[in-house]
C-alpha cells in the first residue's frame, strides 16, 4: 500500500512554503538571486521541520505512511534535500550582488551562524547516513546533536532574511508555525522521548531460552495494551547491567495485559537481555506501532519469514484465523529455527494452513519464481532488509506488506 496521505501532506507544505517566499514582500526590493535564495532557504527550513516532525513516530502520521518503516524513509529522503536545498542557499547568498545583502551586525551575526548550520548539517547528516559504520548508541547521540545546527539555522531564518519574519503576515505565520512545531519535534525526540512518554509500565513474568541466542519474554503489564498482531513495541528494560535505551520489538503472543515478544541475541543490548535477563525486572513499553493487518487482508495470504521475522505472525496465528495462509519459513541453518514444533503442529490440525520450512545452508533461497501466487494474494514478509528489497522488487502484486527489523 502506497503513503498517499503522508506523501500528500509532504507535497501540500513544501508547496506552500515556496508559494508563500515567492508571493512574500521583502523589506526592500531584492536581487532576483537573493529571491531565489529565500525560496530555497525556505525550502531547507520546512524540509527540516518535516524531518523533525516525522522523528516523533507520531501515530497518526505512521498511519498516513502506513507503517513506522516508510516514515522513516521519507524522513531520510527529506533530509537529503533539506540538505541540498542548504548547500544551494548558500551558494545562492554568496551570488548575491554585495549591496543586496544585509549590512547590520545582527544580520552579519546571524549570516555567519547561517553558514555554521550549513557545516553542522553537512557532517551530522553525512554522519547519520554511515549509520551502518557506527554503534546505534553512537549514531543515535550523533543524530541528538542535530538539534543545535537546527536551532541556529532557525535564528538564521529569522535575522539574516530580507523578509520581516516578526510582523504578521502569511510567511510569517508559516515560518512561525512550522519553526516552533520542528523545533518542540526534535526538543522532544532528542531529549524527552527515552525518558518519558512510555505509557505503559510493567515487569518481566516468565523467561524461556528456545536456543542458544533466542530468548522469550513475557511482559505482565499494568494497564492493557490494545494492539494488533503483526504489530510491534519500543520496549525499556530497567535492570543493571542492560542498557536502558528503548529497542523495537515484535509482539509474538499474548493478550494485552501480557505481552510476549521473541529476542535474538545480535549485538550489545540483546546479548545483555539474553545472558542476564531476570524475573520481576521493571520494563516500560511504547505502542503499539507496526501497520501489518492481516484481518484486513484478502482471505488468500502468502506470508515469508526468514529467521526471527517469524514473529509477528506468530500473534495472528494465536487468534486462530479463518484465512487461507501459506507460510514459507527461511532460516539459516537449523540453530536459526524458532517455533518449528508449534507451526508444524498448527499446520497438521489447521487445513486452511501451511508452513513450508526452507534452510539456506540446504536449499537455494526463495524468490517469487518458486511460487505460484493466485490472484487476490495478500503477501507479507518479515525479514532482513535485503530480502525484503530482493522481494519488494519482484512482486506479482501491489498486495504486499513488509516490516524489516531495521530503521535509522
Ligand atoms: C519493527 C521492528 C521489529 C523488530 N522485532 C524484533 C523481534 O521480534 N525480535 C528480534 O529479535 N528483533 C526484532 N527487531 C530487531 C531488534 O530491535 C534489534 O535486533 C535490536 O534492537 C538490536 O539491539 P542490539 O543492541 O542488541 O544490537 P546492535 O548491534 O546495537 O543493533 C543491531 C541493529 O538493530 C537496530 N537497533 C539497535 N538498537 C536499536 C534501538 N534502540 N532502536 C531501534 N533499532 C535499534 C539497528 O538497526 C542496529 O543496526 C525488530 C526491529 C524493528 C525495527
């Protein structure tokens, strides 16, 4: 499903923003490259506040997007022309004819902290996108200090335009707006979001090792969660020795007031959960969040797991659906299988199901040539990134919903 709604709201405030700096009146009369400038500016300073914006995992705007996933993608799209729209600004200003440009210290002032955004933005943004190189804890207290080029560049707007941003007029009111909301966006995100704002509190009632690095919790909370299977969690553990920091997970069971979720070890925090994870531990939990909807899907489901990607069927299935779903289950090796017995058994005692497991260090890896898909399929798929591209790219319909494990 396409994000017609998120890409709509994109489009409709990167419009207004140029309409309202072309149809703006300068103080004086401007250089038509000065002009342009603006525009172009303009253009940096809403990219950046959508970019913000978007960080919050606000819930109204996950669903637009249709899932947390393609938010973040457009986030990252966004800051890529925020950052060009910045480089071309200031190119632009260094164009403009030497007496068009401010003359007062206030404006030299702001003109210069301009030009320290620009820096500040060109190394953090660069940084954000090696985030593959970096620790996620060092990427994410990086991506924090994104906030202070963003509050220059936002001082910038104000005091080095050739525009009167502090008297009412329709360019005014929109930098107004969209600066303040940007900037409580990221205040919020960067400072708030790890310490507050976890609406549900709750502790840690059972654990089980299923093997030698994947382990099950299962999380008795105090208020229900209402949420839908295929959906996933931010979820805090408060014990020494774990690090604190929030990380996603799939809901794997249970009913709301408890809530299982299935972790492989993989790198620091996991590792730390899997060896010294105990009973009672506190945990706080945000969501739900997550747009898989299996309900909503055509009565025909095809679903491809590989590894933990398993996860979020394996909450649907505990609702015992009515729906005609073939699984194909692909794991690397059998160290890497979790549930095996449990999908085996639901697929002897549920005809309208059937689970196909296919090990790679085996078989060839799956690919859509493999399958014969009827019309009206419902595809979902749960795995590493490059399977989900590899699949995403080769599909017989536009039916098909993915959630990767991975975003920043
Ligand atoms: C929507 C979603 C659902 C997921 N469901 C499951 C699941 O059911 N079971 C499971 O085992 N894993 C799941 N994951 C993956 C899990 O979140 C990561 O494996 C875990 O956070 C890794 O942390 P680490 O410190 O052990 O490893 P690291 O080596 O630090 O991280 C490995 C990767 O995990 C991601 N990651 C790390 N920390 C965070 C964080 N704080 N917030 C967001 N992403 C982070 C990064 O992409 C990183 O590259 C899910 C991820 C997402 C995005």
């Amino acid at each position: 499903m396409k994000a017609y709604k998120g890409l709509l709201l994109i489009f409709l405030t990167m419009g207004s923003s140029v309409f309202l700096w072309y149809f703006a009146t300068p103080i004086a009369p401007i250089h038509p490259l000065s002009k342009l400038g603006h525009i172009i500016g303009g253009l940096a300073i809403t990219g950046l506040f959508l970019v913000f914006l978007f960080a919050t995992k606000n819930k109204l705007l996950e669903r637009w997007f249709n899932g947390l996933a393609r938010l973040y993608f457009y986030h990252k799209v966004l800051a890529i022309f925020s950052l060009g729209f910045i480089i071309i600004h200031g190119q632009l200003q260094k164009m403009v004819p030497d007496e068009e440009l401010p003359q007062t210290s206030l404006h030299e002032w702001a003109k210069e902290l301009g030009e320290l955004a620009q820096y500040g933005f060109i190394i953090l943004i660069v940084l954000a996108f090696l985030a593959k190189f970096l620790k996620y804890e060092h990427w994410r207290w990086l991506h924090r200090l994104l906030l202070l080029p963003y509050t220059v560049g936002i001082y910038h707007t104000y005091f080095s335009s050739q525009y009167d941003l502090l008297q009412p007029s329709a360019i005014a009111i929109f930098t107004a707006l969209t600066t303040t909301i940007g900037f409580m966006s990221a205040l919020y995100m960067m400072t708030m979001y790890q310490d507050m704002f976890f609406p549900y509190s709750g502790s840690i009632s059972n654990i089980q090792k299923l093997n030698s690095h994947v382990i099950e919790l299962e999380l008795t909370l105090t208020k229900k969660l209402h949420y839908r299977p295929g959906q996933f969690l931010f979820i805090k553990i408060f014990q020494e020795g774990i690090e604190k920091a929030p990380h996603p997970f799939s809901i794997s069971g249970g009913d709301g007031e408890k809530i299982i979720v299935t972790i492989k070890t993989v790198g620091d925090f996991t590792r730390q959960v899997y060896d010294h994870i105990q009973m009672n531990t506190p945990v706080a939990v945000d969501g739900p969040f997550g747009h898989f909807n299996f309900d909503k899907g055509a009565n025909q489901q095809l679903w491809i797991a590989a590894g933990i990607g398993i996860t979020p069927f394996l909450a649907y299935l505990q609702t015992k659906p009515e729906k005609k779903i073939d699984l194909y289950y692909s794991f690397h090796g059998l160290d890497n299988i979790v549930y095996k017995d449990f999908l085996q058994n639901y697929a002897q005692t549920n005809d309208h199901f059937t689970v196909t497991f296919i090990d790679t260090t085996q078989e060839d890896r799956l690919s859509f040539d493999h399958l014969t898909i009827p019309k009206q399929t419902s595809i979902y798929i749960c795995g590493p990134e490059k399977m989900i591209k590899q699949f995403k790219s080769s599909a017989p319909t536009s039916k098909i919903e993915w959630e990767g494990f991975i975003f920043r």
